[in-house]
C-alpha cells in the first residue's frame, strides 16, 4: 500500500473542489435522483473527509477505461489525489467519500 499523499492547505482546496467535483458528477449520472448532499467533515486536525450522499444504493465502480474513452476516470482521479476513499451504505442510499491529509500528518 502506498503512502497517503500529504498536502499543504492550498493544495487540499485545489484537490478537495476536483474531489467534489468528480464525485458530484457520479452521483448525477449514475444515481439519477433530483437531490443529493456534499459533506465535508474535519476527522481530526490534519484530516479532510468530503462526501456525497445520494439516494441510489449501487456502489460506485473503480473502471480502467482504454485511452480513447471519454469517461470513467472520475473514481480513479479521486483514487490517486486521497489518502483515502470508499462508500457507506445508508438505509435509504450511499455515501462516497474521499479523504485528504495535510503535510502536518505524521
């Protein structure tokens, strides 16, 4: 397993919008419902936990797409810029989230 990446502030808002972003985007395509909530939440002093809930309960899908598709790079570019990521299951839907660490993690 590899290190998680460590940020400075800057970097984690640059990296935290695209997080929001990619995962926004998922949860319109693929849940297909009218709502859905983004949560960003600081687990600790050093830590960065931003998630979207959605009302669909399929769980997002890591692809490996070819270098002529268009899409389903999203998961993977999440994948790379946390230290962390992955979905809890709610009674009525789903969690993805992601987590980012400051360069103060140690």
């Amino acid at each position: 397993m590899r290190a998680p990446p460590r940020r400075q502030r800057t970097d984690l808002a640059e990296d935290g919008a695209l997080i929001v972003s990619e995962l926004v985007t998922n949860a319109v395509r693929h849940a297909r419902r009218a709502s859905l909530r983004v949560v960003i939440d600081r687990p600790g002093a050093t830590r960065l936990r931003i998630g979207v809930v959605d009302f669909s309960r399929a769980r997002p899908v890591l692809g490996a797409p070819g270098p002529r598709d268009e899409d389903g790079r999203g998961l993977a570019l999440v994948a790379e810029l946390a230290a962390e990521w992955g979905t809890d299951a709610l009674p009525w839907g789903k969690r993805v989230w992601a987590e980012l660490r400051t360069a103060e993690d140690g």
